[in-house]
C-alpha cells in the first residue's frame, strides 16, 4: 500500500493517505494530503546545540530498507554522524528517534526540528498556512488555531510543565503531545481557493521522552524542540529526538482523531475498560467548592468546615442535582502529606461521611506533586527537585511555599505510596481532582535524581507512584486531570477543562473550545466534565456543549457571582434537565458540526454536536 519511487537525487513516498518526499540538492521535505495537495514544508536536517562545542553536520546520505528511510549526515570527522529515519505506513508515517554517534559525543543541549540555517542561528523552517496547539494560551486572546502568517512569535509547551515556561501561560490541555498542520493555496483569497485547501496533519508522540516537548512559532514557520540540557546534568539520554506519529485526516479534528485511533490499533495505548462503579462517578454531575471560595476572595487556607457544610447546604436548597460533591483547594493541612487540617476540619471524616450518606460521591481536590515540608514524612530537601546548583527548588504560589517531590528516588516512591493508599482508606474519595500536574520545572530549572524520568517521564513517574498506589487500594478510583495526551490515559479516568478564570466574559465561548478538542478523548474512554466559569450568564451554554461529551459540572456561588447574579429557577431547571440527557457510555465518537476551520475569532469551536456510541 506505500509506493517508494527513489532517484539519486529525490525520494518520493506515496500511499493513500497521502505523499512524503526529500529532496537531495535542498535537503527539502514536503507532506501533501491524499489529493496531492502541500500540507507542509521543510528543511529536513535536524539540529543538535551541543556544548561545549557545536557539532556540524553536512554531506547527506540516504538507504532504503523495505518501507524504511534513513536519512544520514555525517560530520567532519567521519566517525560522526545523526541519521533520521522516516517509516512508512499506509495511513500514518513514524519519524523515528535520531540516532546520534559520535567518538567524542557532546552534550546535547536542545534538539531542533525543521531549522533553517540562518548566520549562525536558526529560524524554524516548517511552513504551512496553520498551526493547531491545544493550550496555547489559558486566555481566549490568542487562538490555538494560529494563522503563522500572523508572524506569532513565541515557544509553546506541549508537555507537563508549563506554569513557570519560556512562553504564554499555559495550563489547560497540557501534556497534549501533539500538535497539528493545514494549507491553504498560496493565493488563499482567490474564487474558489477554499476547495483546494489541504487536509491536516497531526503529529503526536508515541512514546515520552526524556526531555521538554515544545514548539517554536517564529516568522511563518514551526519547530518541534527537545530540551535536553546534559550540559546542566550531565547525562546521556537513551534517545534523541522524538518518535512522531504523524496522522491524516479531513481537517484538524479528524488528524487528532486518528492519532488517537492508530495509538491504539498499533498498541503503544490500551483502551480503558471501566467497572460499572466506576462508571457511575464519571458521568455523574458534580459541584465543586472552588466557586464559592473564588467569590469570597478566600485564601486557600481559610476554606473550613463550617463553609464546606455551608456550600453543601445551599447547593442541596438549590435543587441542583448534582450527584458528586468535590472539596477544593485546601482541606490539606500542609501539601504533600494527603492529611486534613485538623483545625480547620475537626471530624473531617465525619464530614465527608455525611454528606455520602446523603446520596453523593465525594471528590477531594489534591496537588500530589507538592511538598511543603518533607520532614513531617521523613524525608528531608535532598529528596525534593533540585536546581543544577545542588539546591531544591522552591516554589511560591499565592499563600503557600513548597517544593516538588523527586518521584525518582525510592524513599520518596515508599513514602508517597503507603501515604496514597492510607488517604484512600481514611477519606474514601471517589474521585480525586489532581492539580498542578503543570507545574513542574523544565529541565532548564531542576531535574530529578534519576534522569532516565527526566523531561516528559517526569509526571508519567510521578501518577505511576501515587495514582498506581491509590488504585491498588481503590481500582473504581476516578481521577480527573486537564491532559489532553493519550500517553497518560493509564493513569487519568475523566477530562477537566480546567479554570476559566483568564477568561472572563468568555466562559461559554472557551468551554466550547476546550470541548472540541478534549470531545475526541471519548475514543479513548475518556469523558469530559464540564465544569463552569464564574458568572450564572453562562452556565447553560456550557452545560448544553458538554452533554455529548460526558457530564455536566457546576462551581456556581449561590450568593452571587461576578455580576452580583444569583441562580434563577430556571437555570437550575435547566442543569438538571440537560443532566438527564447525559449518555451512560464512557467510550464514544463525537463529531462535530458546521464547523469553521479557519479564523481567530472562529476555528476550534463547534456550534453543535453529534455523539456516536458502538460504531
């Protein structure tokens, strides 16, 4: 089904999905769909910064294995050489991770995908009309739908840690793991040139790396980077590069779809496959106390018991029928030890007791990661993330000061891990918002003792620890995150589109959004939960696009909102009503319809919905 056509100075790559070729002379690749229209374009030749001296890379060779490329350029001594391989599918294309070899290897700093060599520095050279980032910008400002015409200049993050990054700030979708591409015909404004734009690309991950994930956006071109840093760790890591699955599909909707699909045709991911029980809490409406806590301009650690009874009180007085009662941020007495404060929860356990025996799940909000005090369990700071100095890195985030737990050590893995399980038997959550996955530091701040975890594998570790242990000891254990990446679907049961609160005025519009894209976790037996923005104005809207995705989600104050609104009859007739509608499967297509697939103002949005169930 792939069709190589090979010259000395030209290879060109043909299946029914679509057409690859390189040129020789240019170093040039170019991707076009299955209409032979161009997707993209690019310098093929990757670089590698390297320190303390930069390696140079020239003359290319190339061999043709079966449905293989290899791609080879060597450096002045002949003994060095960075070969990119390119496998050939019939309806996707697997870059391979590059192959480095060096008698005197350097450090490798960053890796640079698609560079155009210019003086001594680079531009990203990958040219196509649109880049698709989920998550570019937490704000509905700037679109994740990028016109690189619009010469945006700026590094986004597609993994874990963002909060503290070199570009927008960024939380929601993160880890992604991919990113998207579609043309259009030069003479875009010409009669008719909509009909000859091309099909997307995705290109999504296959596996994690031992480095930071990002994409630079600089003048009308991308780069997908990998920031390494051995220079600062000295460390060799056991792949370069990353290994892409670049999928195809009618637009940008259907190239993530397919990414998501070939994962798992290819096993790389298994399909999740939920008990009855746990299938109950991830399609049940929930309320969440953060709302009311934003309204009151609280403190995280002034959120006590008497509020907490207060908040259910009222939400039960609402007649708003939710059916999962979630307790934010900061029940915790210290981060990092998963235990009430007991002061400002005395009977915490007979809280929660309570209001389960009303008829609710109960949810708890947790920051895993963080660490106010490694002390109290034994640890001390060597056993937190360190900067390249030999220091641990503290971090400040509005009342509180911590650090971040190095899940790569083995005392810290023993410690979280019966700590996990002892949370889990104590309060008896049924789902667990996890939090602030985001933030933890590039590989530019601190790293973790164990390097083989470094970069992406970082977070993996770190649900493998504490999630791992918590399901050992409740496997109907719901796990909400705000990951759109479905390398880590092992690990998290149910999408959160995350805060709203960059978004004001907005609510409605960028909760449409979010939904589009988190709407094609429904392959994966992911659902979506809504969740809200801050003002009662919106709230139907978003609950309406989020009941064909999974179940509706309410963090409404009921003393007021924002404009000083208080819930109306209506509004809570019309929750519970759409409530009904919300489908009982956790693994589902969604489509969506009439959409614009270009424009700032309008891409990425879908004024309506069609759901798919077995089929």
């Amino acid at each position: 089904m792939v069709k190589i056509n090979a010259t000395p100075q030209q290879i060109e790559v043909i299946s029914p999905a679509y057409t690859w070729s390189w040129e020789a002379k240019t170093d040039r690749i170019w991707l076009h769909d299955k209409n032979r229209r161009l997707i993209s374009h690019a310098q093929h030749k990757p670089l590698l910064i390297t320190s303390p001296t930069q390696l140079e890379f020239t003359t290319a060779t190339h061999e043709i294995r079966d449905d293989q490329i290899r791609i080879t350029y060597h450096g002045q001594n002949p003994a060095s050489s960075l070969t990119v391989t390119w496998s050939f599918h019939r309806d996707f294309i697997s870059l391979e991770p590059l192959l480095y070899e060096s008698p005197n290897p350097s450090d490798v700093v960053e890796v640079i995908y698609f560079p155009e060599k210019v003086g001594d520095s680079y531009k990203p050279s990958m040219y196509s009309h649109y880049a698709v980032v989920p998550g570019l910008s937490m704000s509905t400002t700037i679109s994740p739908i990028v016109d690189l015409h619009s010469r945006l200049n700026t590094t986004a993050v597609l993994g874990s840690g963002a909060m503290r990054g070199p570009g927008l700030t960024q939380q929601w979708g993160l880890p992604a793991h991919y990113f998207c591409t579609f043309n259009t015909s030069d003479r875009w404004n010409a009669i008719g040139a909509k009909a000859l734009q091309s099909e997307a690309a995705c290109w999504g991950l296959a596996e994690l790396p031992q480095g930071d994930f990002r994409l630079e956006i600089r003048e009308i071109g991308i780069s997908p980077t990998l920031n390494l840093r051995a220079d600062l760790w000295k460390y060799k890591p056991d792949t370069i590069g990353f290994h892409f699955l670049i999928t195809f599909g009618e637009n940008y909707h259907e190239a993530i779809r397919s990414y998501y699909q070939i994962l798992q045709r290819e096993k790389f991911i298994a399909p999740k496959n939920h008990s009855p029980k746990k299938q109950e809490v991830l399609l049940a409406p929930q309320y969440n106390t953060w709302g009311v806590e934003s309204s009151l301009a609280l403190p995280p650690e002034q959120l006590t018991k008497d509020l907490v009874r207060d908040i259910f009180s009222k939400l039960q007085h609402s007649g708003m029928r939710a059916k999962t009662f979630v307790i934010d941020d900061k029940w915790e007495g210290v981060y990092g030890e998963l235990k009430h404060d007991p002061e400002r929860f005395p009977d915490f356990e007979n809280l929660l007791n309570d209001i389960r025996a009303q008829g609710y799940n109960i949810g708890l909000w947790a920051a895993f990661l963080r660490c106010q005090n490694p002390a109290t369990l034994g640890l001390d700071e060597s056993h937190l993330l360190q900067t390249h100095e030999g220091k641990p890195l503290w971090l400040d985030h509005q009342t509180s000061r911590y650090g971040i737990f190095d899940m790569t050590q083995p005392k810290v893995q023993d410690v979280l891990r019966e700590r996990a399980k002892d949370f889990i038997r104590r309060y008896k959550p049924d789902l667990i918002k996890f939090d602030f996955g985001y933030e933890l530091p590039s590989l530019d701040v601190a790293a973790p003792q164990d390097m083989t975890f470094a970069g992406e594998r970082l977070l993996q570790k770190g649900l493998e620890v504490i999630v791992g242990a918590m399901k050992e000891e409740n496997p109907d254990l719901v796990i909400m995150y705000y990951g759109l990446s479905p390398l880590l679907i092992d690990y998290y049961d149910l999408h959160s589109p995350d805060d709203l609160v960059y978004c004001v005025g907005d609510y409605d519009l960028e909760s449409n959004r979010r939904i589009f894209f988190s709407s094609l976790c429904g392959e994966l037996g992911m659902p979506t939960y809504s969740s809200s923005g801050y003002d009662w104005d919106s709230a139907i809207d978003i609950w309406f696009d989020s009941v064909a995705s999974g179940s509706l989600g309410s963090l409404h104050c009921f003393d007021g909102d924002e404009n000083g609104e208080t819930p109306s009859a209506w509004q809570i007739a019309k929750f519970n009503g759409i409530n009904s509608l919300v489908r009982k499967e956790a693994v589902f297509t969604v489509k969506s319809i009439h959409v614009k697939w270009q424009g700032g103002l309008r891409a990425g949005f879908s004024p309506s919905w069609e759901r798919i169930e077995n089929g």
